[in-house]
C-alpha cells in the first residue's frame, strides 16, 4: 500500500509506502488522502494537513486504527462550512465517531473547530478520563 501528497505553499512533500504485514505500532503525518487500510497494531497516530479535516474522515480513522490511544491533530485550517452547518442543523445524520481505548488526545496545533468534533457529544463518544492538551 502507498499513498503520496505535496503541499506547495510549504514546498513539502511525503510518500508512504506499507507492507501489510507491518507490525507499525505509531502512524505519523496521516493526511486527507490516507487509503483507509486497517491497521491492527497502531496505538498513536499524528494526522497533519494543509486542507481541513472533516467528519468522514475522523470516521476513517477511527475505522483503521481501533486500538488508538494517543491521537495528536495538526491542521490550522477551519473545517467547510457547508460540512459546519450540517453538523449544526443534522446531526442527527451524522454517524457518532466512537475512540473507546482514547487516552490523550493533542489539538495543540489544530484550529478550533476540532475542538468541537471531539468535545460535542452528537460528534464523537470518548472514552471516560482523556487527557486533553489544547491551546484554545
């Protein structure tokens, strides 16, 4: 499995190249195009981004990592609005993101609106006692 991204306002690029019988215990710099395998051993995970994160792929993750439990999230870009206002007047269409084994979770470097995602009870279930680092 391999997955590629560039980024031209940072001049930066990375690709990701994965056998399917890794035994990767952390996964780092996941971006919006991450293929969604599933990986049975990950327990902490970096996403990173220049373009925002939305619903469906929190979900993804969630779906790809089941056994998380340290969840950092670097993206500085405000989430879509039309997805912000579907969030606001549907969430009801939503599917809730449930993190069961989540620890700590690091939206340090994250625009507010992930703050939200994780915080709104309608969004996301976490699991009782996460440590949670924000700037905020």
């Amino acid at each position: 499995m391999y997955f590629a991204d560039y980024f031209p306002e940072i001049e930066y690029g990375q690709f990701h190249i994965h056998s399917y019988f890794y035994k990767l215990e952390h996964y780092n710099r996941i971006i919006n195009n991450f293929p969604g395998e599933i990986f049975k051993y990950v327990n902490k995970a970096s996403l990173f981004d220049k373009r925002p994160f939305e619903h469906e792929f929190f979900l993804q993750i969630t779906q790809s990592f089941s056994l998380l439990e340290i969840l950092i999230v670097v993206n500085q870009k405000r989430k879509n609005n039309k997805q912000s206002r579907k969030f606001k007047n549907e969430n009801q269409d939503l599917s809730i993101i449930k993190y069961p084994h989540l620890k700590e979770l690091h939206l340090v470097m994250a625009q507010k609106d992930y703050l939200g995602q994780f915080l709104i009870d309608t969004k996301t279930c976490l699991s009782n006692n996460v440590y949670l680092r924000t700037n905020y």
